[in-house]
C-alpha cells in the first residue's frame, strides 16, 4: 500500500527573501566563540524593576557599548572591486523580528543606529513596537516587502551588492553587528548563517544567574583573541554601566 500523498506549498515573496539571506549569508566564514557570564546582580536589578526591559535589549546595548571601544568589530570584508576590509564608524545593530503578516509567520530585519546612545528601556520599547504594530509602520520593513516584489535575479543582486560594493551601504541595508536568540523560549542557538561581521547569541539562564553567550565572527578580518577579549569586555559592561542603568531605573511599586 502506497504512502497518501502530500501538498506542495509554494514559497511566498518573503520567504524567498530568506531563503536569498542565507545564500548570501553562506559566503561568510563564520566560527564561533562562548563564554559563560555570571550575572547574578543584573538578574536581580532587573527583577526588582516595574518595567523590565528585555535581556535582548540589554545584551544589544551592552556589545553596542563594547564595539564602540573596539573598532575591530566595527569592521567588514568586501570583496567587489577587489578585497579588502572597511571599518564603520558608528554602530548599527541588526536584529530579526519575527512577526504574522499576510496570514503567515515571517521574519523580518529591524536596524537600530547608535544603540549605545539609547537607554535599554528606548530599545526595548522600539523592539516591542516593531514587534505588535503594523509592519507598515516600520521603514525597514517596506524595503522588505518592497525587496520581496522584485524578480530573484535582482533581488539577489541587491543582497550581494549591500555584501560586497560599499561599507556604507552595507551598514545601511545589513547593520555592522547582529543579535539574535530564543533564550526566552528555553532554547539556544548553536550555528549561525548571517551576513553580519559579528553577532551575538545568548542561551538560557541558570538558577546562579549564569548564561552561555556565543560570538559568531568572520574569521576573514577577527582571529579568536579580539572576539574572546570582547566577550570579557562584554560581561564587564553588563555587569557594569549596564548594572548601573538598571539600578537607576523605576522601582516596582510597592
């Protein structure tokens, strides 16, 4: 007896455009790198706040604050018309947002410029907003859809164009660092496809506060000294100016 056959579901435009972000994304070397952080005082300052915001939030501003020292990790290779390495001179994170639109769960990209001049509540409050209001609300989120329209010749065009022409193009269409993860879901990423230069991971907390953080790197412009200094310099950061934000923040009512 034969097995019962299945349906064919076609790719919609927006995942073709992920499926085009991975394509581009396999052209980038990258390794990685963790290092357990042991933040039981920023758990505990950031329990006793009436608005929490979320450790997305603060781990984006945290290693915004790191990269802003270290210029190793505000570079980028580019390859067209020959190759060579571009250092930003600003921040610009990346972040995935998953969301519902057209009757079907899509990811899409939000950039956030010079995360290290915002408090952690300002991003956390433009995550959540991107998050539930209209995607059409968002800049970043037309050029998706807009992308998403195109033929797939051009469409990749444009990916490998914002990869390997200008590094400020790159910042523009692609962030200078990525942050991503499910450790609110209960669950850690293991490897990573993306075309940023760096981007940061984070898994699950322990009962003692402790966290594994991974750093995905390209190897073509980072060996593993910088990127497993700036975890050291990250942690720090958390368990300093960002500890301090939190503590200065609004107390829960009593």
């Amino acid at each position: 007896m034969g097995l019962p056959r299945g349906s064919t579901i076609p790719l919609s435009p927006l995942r073709r455009v992920m499926c085009d972000f991975l394509h581009v994304s396999r052209r980038v070397p990258l390794v990685a790198i963790e290092r357990r952080f042991f933040l039981a005082d920023v758990v505990a300052a950031r329990r006793r706040l009436e608005h929490r915001p979320s450790w997305f939030a603060l781990f984006l501003k945290a290693y915004a604050l790191v990269a802003r020292r270290r210029a190793e990790l505000r570079r980028a290779y580019l390859s067209f018309p020959w190759p060579r390495i571009h250092q930003h001179t600003c921040n610009v994170a990346y972040l995935t947002i998953a969301r519902r639109h057209a009757d079907e769960d899509v990811v899409l990209g939000l950039q956030i410029r010079h995360p290290e001049e915002r408090s952690a509540a300002a991003i956390d409050d433009l995550i959540r907003r991107a998050r539930t209001e209209p995607v059409e609300q968002f800049a970043d989120f037309r050029r998706v859809l807009l992308l998403s329209r195109l033929p797939g010749f051009l469409r990749r065009l444009a990916f490998w164009a914002g990869l390997s022409i200008s590094g400020d193009l790159r910042a523009k269409t692609l962030g200078t660092f990525g942050v991503t993860g499910v450790g609110a879901l209960g669950a850690a990423s293991l490897h990573m496809l993306s075309p940023q230069s760096t981007t940061l991971t984070y898994g699950v907390f322990a009962e003692d506060g402790s966290v594994p953080v991974r750093l995905f790197y390209d190897h073509r412009i980072l060996d593993g000294v910088a990127p497993a200094a700036a975890l050291a310099d990250l942690e720090e950061t958390l368990c300093g100016p960002i500890l301090e934000e939190l503590r200065g923040g609004t107390r829960r009512a009593a």
